[in-house]
C-alpha cells in the first residue's frame, strides 16, 4: 500500500471516530481508532484504558507486530467491517490479535479465533497455501512462532513431503549414475490418480522460503527419512535460486550483510545436503566448493564439500578442477592443494571392487595437468606438484606415460626459456619405460627435450625393438611347432587306419582259407553236378564276402554265350 492509501485510510478511520482517539503510529503511518471500538474486541487497549484514561497510550504500542496494512483490516473489523482474510494475512493478523488480546474471553466471536480458524481449515494440510502462509509470516517470524502458528505449519509440509516427496520437485538427473539406480524399486512411485488428475497443478517451491524457515524444516525431513533424493533435488534447486544469482554481478559491490548472509546461505546447503554418493551432479558441488571458497565459508564447509566431490570425483570433468586461487598474493592461478585434498579424499574413501573408477581419475589428473601447462605463468615447482600426484594416481593402474608426456611437452613449448638444467629437472618425472612406442617415436624427435632424455628415449625404443622382434619371433616358432605336430599326428592316425584294414583283411583272408580247406575235403563220389553247384555255392560265397552280389550270368565282364545263327529250313541242308 502506497503513502496516498495509507493517509486515505487513516483519515476514514479519523471520520468514524468520536471525541476520544486512540492516536497509534504503525511503521510510520498514523493512525486514529475510536478508543471505545478497540476496547471492546482489544482485552490490552481496554486495560491500558482503565488504567491510564488521559495518558497517550501510543507508547505502548510501538513494538505492535504488524505493518500498516494489516493493522488496517483490525481497524476495519473493529469497526464493524468484513473481514478480507487471506493465507498471505492470516498469520499477521493472528498475530496482532494475539498481542492485542483480541480472544473470546473478552469478546465472542473475536478476530483470534476467527484468524485460527481460517488457518486450520484453509491453510494446514493444504502444500500451497502452507507454503503461502509461512511466506507471509516471514516479517513477524519470532511472534509467529511464539503463538505456534511457523511449527504447525512446519509439521504439516514435513507431513506432506514424506506422504508425496514428489512435493519437493523432481530428482536431479545423474547421467553418470543412472545405471546404479536402474532398479527403481526403493523410489516413491505416486499413484496412478494423482499423476492422472494433477498434471495442471503445480505446487509452490519450498526453496522461495528464506533461510530461516527452510533450514529447519529441511533439517527435520532428513531427520524422519524423507528421501534423500528428492531432499537433494530441493536444495539444489534452493542454492541456485539463493546464491547464484546474487554472485552473476560480482562480490566485490557487496555490502558486510550480503556476504555475510550470501555465506549463511553456503553453509547450510552444504550441512543440509545427504551424504549419499551420486545424488547430485558432480559439477553442482564443485561450483559450491568455488562459492564456498570465494566468499569464505568456514573450514568445515569447504571439507564438506571436498568430501562429497571425493566420493564422485570420476564424474568430474577438467574444467570442474580449474579451482581459482584466492587470498591477497594469488601467486597461483589455481588452487593446487584443494586438488590434493580432494585426491586424498577420493583414495581414501574408495571401495569399489572395479579399477576403471581408477583409471578414470588418472586420465583425469593428467588432462588437466596437460590444460595447466599451457598457463605461462604456472611455475615449475607447482608443475611438478601436480605431475607428482599424476603419478600417484596412476600407480597400480599399469598406465603408460603418454599423458604425463604430453603435459611435458606442452609445459615445455610454453616455456622455451628454461635452461636445460630446468629441462632436465621438469623431465625428471617421466618414467621413459612406461612411454608406448609412438611415444617414444615422437619424443626421439622432439627438439623440446633435453639431450639425456633423447638419449634415454632412444635406448627404451631399441630394448621395444628387440622385445618386439623376439616375441614375434618366438610366436613365429611355436607356430611352426604347432603345425608339426599337428602334421605328425594327422600321419599316425593314417597309418593306425591302416593297419586296421589290414588286420581285418588278414582275417577274412584266413576265414575263407579254412571254408576252401572244409569244401575240399567232401566226399569225391558226389556227382559233377552236386559238385559244380557246390563249387558255385563256394564261389558265390567268395564273391559275397568281397561286395559282389551279381550272378555269373548277370555280370557284363563275364563270358556271354553266343546264340545260334537262324538258317531258312530251305538252306537248312
């Protein structure tokens, strides 16, 4: 309400006064109530009266938990007027009511119970208007809460979020760790009704509530198992809301108070958020730690988010690890040993029975100690410290050294003034007999490098030569071993086949011997005939044992008997 209103409102309430005014200045605006009206519904202004009848009782009424306007709608239904309540009033007119003394005690049907009453039936189980509500009492934070109007609120949205956690808005999208929650089943899934008929209704984000209400009410869900996902997904949704915009301009315009209330803000959402791994992208926490670290948040802060972001650091990507130094020198452009802690914090904290999360970060480390090389002001005493923790990274991971080289080289095309001293100090990190040929190739015409290194690389690639060509050499023999003997094998099968055939021919041939033996020794007085179809019975015998089952007369290689020649009977003589 604008000045103009305000003094409009305040001479209405002049005109409806009699001759004895309650004058009462309320943030600044005056106001004149007929002192007989506000008696009766005020059980306070009508004890003050009896006891001071002449005294201006203005005094004490300066501390009066309102603003203008809300001391207008009191002004209104002491008179006589309807009441405009609504869930952004209700709790600033309960508790003016309260202070005043407005109860049914003293008056029936009195603004107290009328203020409590529109709170209970329109305001408490209801997400949007609780929310509302508690928007509204954010001024008169402390009476609202003496008369228990912020806790019944409170309890109600803390109610509702563990019947629907889809109230605190969806959860972030994790791609990196979308397949280790493929099972789905632990999550609310909200029934088929609700998802049919509430797809126009949006609910209000509990991240518009300032700090003071939000953190609270936060800290208990976690505390009854709201889950951790959707809790994530509020508050990040709170400090994109509270602390990125307000640092898009800069901090260094910002007042005492901002900063001081912008670092409050950091410090909660880093005691607020769960510690489970991989609810939150693993960028968002970086950027906090950045936030943390550039508007000084306490050590506990700054270790809670390293913390967090050592859990998931395999997500991360070489920007993310591109932390700005801070402080008065600023001799470095980045914030080597927040890196270091966070390294510390990853090995320290990994459990995972596969290696790849390990090479990861390694491959991690060194690309961005390849994008830190090119800074020409980078110092070689910070080079090597990160080319230190390059290493550690990469023991047990049996890596080669092409990335450690790679950042060499670059650090050493960056910086072409260093004496080769210098030169042979910053390749004293790389291990040359873990560099891959192509590797080694490339650095033996490197005119970068120092001579002893050249001269190392060279070494390497002829002890990569000669294992080379050994082990080809080698596979080249047991490939010629393996086809002997598998020729030699293939021969001795061949000939055990045959020398079955020829035990089994040997056989047969002593069977038949022994039938021609019993054949011969028949009695010689059978007749020829007995005899030839004997020998033919034998004979068919023979050939029925070597396949041949055609008769004497059917077989074409056989002697064919020739027909007689047809003569005329004429000629027959």
């Amino acid at each position: 309400m604008t000045n103009r209103e305000n003094r409009d409102v305040s001479a209405w309430l002049a005109k409806s006064s009699s001759s004895s005014d309650l004058q009462l200045c309320v943030r600044g605006i005056p106001f004149n109530l007929n002192s007989e009206r506000l008696a009766s519904k005020s059980a306070k202004v009508s004890a003050l009266l009896k006891e001071n009848p002449h005294k201006d009782l203005s005094y004490f009424f300066r501390d009066i938990p309102s603003d203008a306007e809300t001391f207008e709608l009191v002004g209104r239904f002491c008179h006589g007027y309807e009441l405009q309540m609504s869930t952004e009033n209700v709790i600033p007119l309960a508790c003016v009511a309260h202070y005043l003394g407005m109860t049914e005690s003293h008056s029936s049907n009195n603004l107290l119970k009328k203020a409590l009453t529109f709170f209970g039936q329109e305001v408490l189980n209801n997400w949007n208007e609780t929310i509302k509500a508690l928007r509204g009492g954010e001024n008169i934070f402390q009476q609202a809460l003496h008369i228990g109007l912020i806790d019944a609120c409170c309890e109600s949205i803390i109610a509702m979020a563990q019947v629907d956690p889809h109230l605190l808005g969806a959860p972030v999208r994790n791609p990196t760790c979308d397949d280790d929650s493929e099972d789905g089943d632990d999550g609310y899934r909200p029934n088929a009704r609700r998802r049919l008929f509430d797809l126009d209704w949006q609910s209000e984000d509990l991240a518009t509530l300032s700090l003071t209400l939000y953190e609270p009410i936060v800290h208990s869900m976690k505390q009854r198992g709201v889950p951790s996902e959707f809790l994530a997904a509020s508050i990040c949704e709170y400090a994109k809301r509270w602390i990125f915009p307000s640092t898009h301009h800069g901090n260094g315009n910002m007042s005492v108070y901002e900063r001081k209330s912008l670092r409050d803000v950091i410090e909660a959402v880093e005691k607020l958020l769960p510690n489970d791994r991989g609810l939150l992208p693993c960028t968002f926490l970086f950027e906090m730690l950045r936030y943390a670290i550039a508007f000084e948040a306490s050590c506990d802060c700054r270790n809670g988010f390293e913390i967090k972001i050592g859990k998931q650091l395999e997500e991360a990507t070489v920007k993310d690890l591109l932390i700005p130094s801070q402080g008065y020198a600023k001799e470095e452009q980045y914030d080597i040993e927040c890196l270091r802690r966070i390294l510390k914090n990853y090995y320290s904290n990994y459990s995972s029975s596969q290696i790849s999360g390990l090479f990861t970060v390694a491959e991690l480390v060194d690309e961005f100690l390849a994008e830190v090389a090119s800074d020409i002001d980078l110092k070689m005493g910070t080079f090597l410290s990160i080319a230190d923790m390059s290493i550690s990274a990469s023991l047990g991971t049996q890596r080669n050294s092409d990335g450690l080289y790679r950042a060499i080289d670059i650090y050493l095309d960056k910086h072409r003034y260093l004496s080769e001293l210098e030169k042979e100090e910053v390749c004293r990190v790389l291990d040359v007999h873990q560099m891959s040929p192509e590797a080694c190739d490339h650095a033996s015409k490197n005119e970068r490098l120092p001579l002893r290194v050249v001269v190392q690389v060279l070494f390497v690639a002829q002890l990569q030569l000669r294992d080379t060509i050994t082990k080809e050499m080698q596979i080249s023999t047991e490939e010629d071993e393996a086809k002997v003997s598998c020729g030699e094998e293939q021969v001795m099968n061949e000939i055990k086949s045959m020398n079955n055939k020829v035990i089994e021919l040997e056989r047969e041939y002593h069977m038949m011997r022994k039938e021609i033996e019993h054949s011969c020794s028949l009695d010689n007085n059978n007749n020829n005939k007995v005899k030839k179809e004997g020998k033919i019975s034998l004979w068919r015998e023979m050939k029925r044992k070597f396949g041949c089952i055609t008769t004497i007369h059917d077989c074409n290689c056989h002697h064919v008997k020739k027909k007689k020649k047809k003569v005329h009977p004429r000629y027959a003589k």
